[in-house]
C-alpha cells in the first residue's frame, strides 16, 4: 500500500509513497503493517495527513527523526479483509502477482512478478519461468489484456511473443 521514504520533522513523523489510488487512501487505516521481505509487525496509526503531493504520518513508538530515519524503505500494508472489494474489472494488483500470463496463440510468457506505475498506464512484469531471466513488459490496458481469471490463475494478453 505504501513505503516510508524518509523522515519528516524531527518529532518522528514519516514522509510516505504511497501506492493507493489516491495518497490520502491510507488515512483511512488507523493500524498499518510495516516489514519487508515477510517480517511485518502492527503499528497504530496516531496521525496522518496528505502534505503537498505526499503522504505524512506518525505512528505509535517513533518520535523521533531518528527513529523515523530507521524506517526508511520499509513497506506498509494492510490487512486484506480491511480493504474494499474489487469493483468489476478492477483489481489489486497483489491478487494478479503469480498468474500466468499468455497470449491469445496460447504462447505462454511467464508469471506476473510486479507491477510498475509508469504514469501513462501500469505495466505488467512478466517473468519467464524457464530460468533464463528474461522479463516481459506488457502494458495493463484494455488492448492488451483481454481477460484475467483469478480463480484459474490466467491473464490472457494480445500480445506478441517476440515484442
């Protein structure tokens, strides 16, 4: 849902990117999960607030710029059963992390690995599972993805192999 990217103040306040749709969509949240790579701990939210084109928050057990400092990097999340349901044809991009990816020949490009925001439009990073590491860049828009199947695990693309 977001990353800490620095402290803001000295009195332990965070400087936050947030991933949300819009940066005040995590005000909405008064507990946060803060970890990286599986080690997640719950903090409080005591405050947090849009500040210019960022998100600004303290939490419970940082009050100081230095202990703010400690956090840079680290991600936040929320608890799944805390978010909204997914409209219709929309998605979380957690939820398409790990499904296949082919096209409509039935050529299989790999798993969804990430997502990128470019601004433009998100993007789709697909990983070849053969172990050759080559990634596939495959823009999430209506011309090229043409269906996603959650429950069978599939995104179906209009996209060519070679591109």
């Amino acid at each position: 849902m977001g990353r800490i990217t620095a402290p803001f103040g000295v009195k332990g306040w965070l400087k936050i990117y947030a991933l949300t749709s819009h940066t005040g969509n995590l005000c909405d949240y008064p507990v946060w999960w803060l970890g990286h790579e599986g080690n997640w701990r719950e903090v409080r939210v005591l405050d947090a607030k849009v500040h210019a084109n960022a998100l600004v928050a303290q939490i419970g057990g940082v009050e100081s710029r230095e202990a703010a400092a400690a956090l840079k990097g680290v991600e936040i999340g929320v608890p799944r059963q805390r978010l909204p349901d997914a409209k219709a044809n929309e998605f979380y991009w957690a939820d398409l992390i790990g499904l296949r990816v082919v096209n409509t020949q039935n050529h299989e490009f790999g798993r969804v690995v990430r997502m990128v925001e470019t601004g433009a439009n998100d993007v789709l990073v697909v990983a070849d599972q053969t172990g050759n590491g080559r990634e596939t860049l495959i823009p999430f828009i209506a011309d090229a993805v043409k269906k996603i199947d959650i429950a069978a695990g599939i995104v179906e693309v209009d996209w060519g192999e070679d591109y």
